[in-house]
C-alpha cells in the first residue's frame, strides 16, 4: 500500500515537473515571437489552447474596443 502511494505522489510530481516545463518552453516561444511579430501573433496562435483561450476573449475584446473608436 505505501508502495502504492509513493508511487502515485511521484507520478504526481513527475506531471508536474513535465507541465513547469512545458510552460516555460512556451513563455520562451512567447518571448521569441513577440520579438519577432508581436503580442497580437501570439494571442491568435493560442486561441485554440486552453491558456490561450482566456487571452483569445481579451484579443477579441481588444480589437472591438478599437473598432468601436473608429466608428
């Protein structure tokens, strides 16, 4: 049993190394295409993302806030 439960909080562990991993590798991505094309390039290639949805919606809003100022 404690075999058992070592075994699932190192499991746990692993997953969460492997996903502060992942999230540093995208904010290095991040970082290389805003120097590259922008914040705005960024914000639509992750729209289809779980992270980039919430900043998908502000991207939208964003740009109906200019749209409206020109109108």
């Amino acid at each position: 049993m404690k075999l058992r439960n070592e075994r699932r909080k190192n499991q746990q562990r692993f997953k969460e190394k492997e996903r502060e991993i992942e999230e540093e590798e995208e904010e290095e991505e991040e970082e290389e295409e805003r120097e590259r094309g922008g914040e705005d390039s960024i914000v639509k290639k992750q729209c289809g993302t779980d992270r980039g949805k919430q900043r998908c919606s502000k991207y939208r809003r964003k740009e109906e806030e200019i749209v409206n100022e020109r109108d």
